[in-house]
C-alpha cells in the first residue's frame, strides 16, 4: 500500500481489506469492525506483483455531512438554551406545590 498522505494510506488500507480479505471496517452503524474473517499474519491475500492502482473519484470527501452537524449543533444548543430558560420556572413551580 502506498500513498502520500495519512488518508491516502488508510484508504489504500480499508480498499485491500474490503476487496481482498473480504473484510470490513465501517462506523458502528453500518456494521462496525468486521475482522472475524480476517486470515491470520502470514496467510494474507497477495497482489500481483503488478499492483493495482486505485484513484478517488473525486479530489476531497468530507469527514461528516456538514449539513446533519450543523443542524444537530442548531438543535442542540436551541433546546439547552430553551431548558435553561425552563427550568427555573419548573423549580419554582414544584416548590410551591
């Protein structure tokens, strides 16, 4: 596996283990760590001597979608800052009572 950067290593990485040991690497839901069917160290699957050359499709790809952060952070902080506001007022009631 070669490659210039980080990224393009694991890459290069997670292609051979999906394409060549039939395994799977992936967030927990999708799957996760699927490595049962990984061979043991000295029994695994060779390439040609030729190499094959695996190129991206596109020149960059996102960690996570920026839109499901963003609104995931809007949401987040609207109902922290709305129980805030709430919660006093819900204190103040249940004391009462």
């Amino acid at each position: 596996i070669q490659g210039t950067t980080g990224v393009e290593l694991s890459a290069g990485l997670h292609w051979y283990l999906k394409h060549w040991c039939l395994t799977h690497v992936s967030w927990e839901k999708t799957g996760g760590l699927q490595l049962s069917s990984l061979p043991k160290v000295g029994s695994l699957p060779h390439v040609p001597s030729a190499g094959i050359l695996v190129q991206r499709p596109v020149p960059l790809s996102y960690y996570q979608n920026a839109v499901t952060s963003s609104c995931k952070l809007l949401y987040s902080l609207f109902f922290k800052l709305i129980w805030r506001s709430i919660d006093p007022l819900v204190w103040s009631i249940s004391l009462l009572m």
